[in-house]
C-alpha cells in the first residue's frame, strides 16, 4: 500500500503577496474587535484588500482576488454563501424507526 503524497496548498501569488495575504487573515479579528460597526469593519477590510491587490502582478490578480473573496466572505464583509456540508453524528437514520413531528 502507497502512501498518498501530502498535498502542498498552491500559491495564488509571489511570496510578498502570500505575506500580506496571511497577515490580513490574522488580522481579521482584531480589526473586527477595533470596528464599532459593519461599515468601519467593511471600510478597513477594503483598505487592506485594495492593499493586496496592489502589490499582486497582474497575472495573478484573478486568483488573488478570488482568495480574498473566500477570505472577505468567511467574514461577512464580501457578498456570497457561506457553504457548509452536513454530517449526521449519529451515522444513517433508520426510517423505520425515525420520528415523524407532522
């Protein structure tokens, strides 16, 4: 049996790019504590997003902006879903046995 390789996480950008990518997501709850409200929190992500963007080479610039994307929805300040997958906990439901609330 072969051991699958660890999969390394592609990079979307230079490592100047990646650095400021990474240090905008530790950033995110800080600058979510130090705003008072969603427009002073939408604001200063704005700022670092534009910040990033910046910096990025244009033939980069697409994925860039889509992982500040994922990034700026998971924080409420981009619109989109949030996309989560169901798991029951309790394995399969028999439905024989399930109860039904009509």
């Amino acid at each position: 049996m072969h051991a699958s390789p660890v999969r390394q996480p592609t990079l979307a950008s230079t490592p100047q790019v990646e650095a400021l990518i990474a240090q905008l997501e530790t950033q995110m709850p800080d600058l979510q504590l130090r705003n008072p409200n969603l427009f002073a929190f939408a604001n200063a992500w704005a700022e670092r997003h534009d910040a990033v963007l910046a910096a990025t080479p244009k033939a980069d610039r697409a994925s860039v902006e889509a992982r500040l994307g994922r990034i700026g929805i998971r924080w409420g300040v981009m619109p989109g879903a949030r996309v989560t997958t169901e798991f029951r906990a309790l394995g399969e439901i028999n439905a024989a046995s399930a109860f039904l609330r009509g």
